[in-house]
C-alpha cells in the first residue's frame, strides 16, 4: 500500500502552473483576447476552471516580472477606464503594449519558470 501522507504534495501555485502547462502542451487554454471578453457566469465547470487557473498565473508572471506596484497601476488604469492595452503598456513601461505580447510573455515565463 502506497502512504499518500510521504509522497510531495505540489502547493497551490505549482498545481496551477503545471495545469497551465498541460493545457499549453494540449493547446487547451484560453487565448487572452477570449479570457479578457468571457463571461465567467455563462462558463461550463471546465472552462470555468481553466478560466481561474489561467488568470492566477497570468497574475503571479505580472507581479514576479514587474512587480506588485506596476499590478496596482495596471489595475489602477483599468478602474480608470483604460483600455487593457493602454493600462498595459503604461504599467510595463510600454514593454507589453497588447494581449498578445502579454500572452507570449506568460507562456514564455510559463514554460520557464518552474
């Protein structure tokens, strides 16, 4: 009998990253522009899922490559009314200036980081 209480438990993050990779291994994750318009309310238990999931790690690559002062920015624009673009690009120092540049940022750090 295998005693599940020695074998590692991966914490919440790990578990998020490794779905995330399997969904980018299976071509199963939601492109930005889809994840940015969805409305989480009208989404199956699975898309719901990967919905949450997603956007945790989308977080966790915001602040791990710029900080959690450029996230307070970023969401500070985004209660301003800026367009996601505009609060990106003014939050990254224009380095990231759309969801696509965002997203194959995030996959980058994504098949990286762990």
């Amino acid at each position: 009998m295998r005693a599940w209480h020695n074998t590692p438990r991966l914490n919440r993050r790990e578990e998020a990253w490794d779905v995330m990779r399997q969904g980018l291994a299976r071509a199963s994750i939601i492109p930005l522009d889809q994840l940015n318009a969805l409305h989480i309310g009208h989404a199956s238990g699975g898309t719901a899922h990967v919905f949450y999931t997603q956007a945790a790690t989308l977080v966790h690559f915001f602040l791990a490559a710029y900080g959690s002062r450029r996230f307070i920015d970023f969401c500070s624009n985004l209660r301003d009314g800026y367009s996601v673009e505009r609060a990106l690009s003014f939050a990254t120092g224009g380095s990231i200036a759309s969801l696509g540049a965002l997203e194959d940022a995030w996959r980058a750090f994504l098949l990286r980081d762990f």
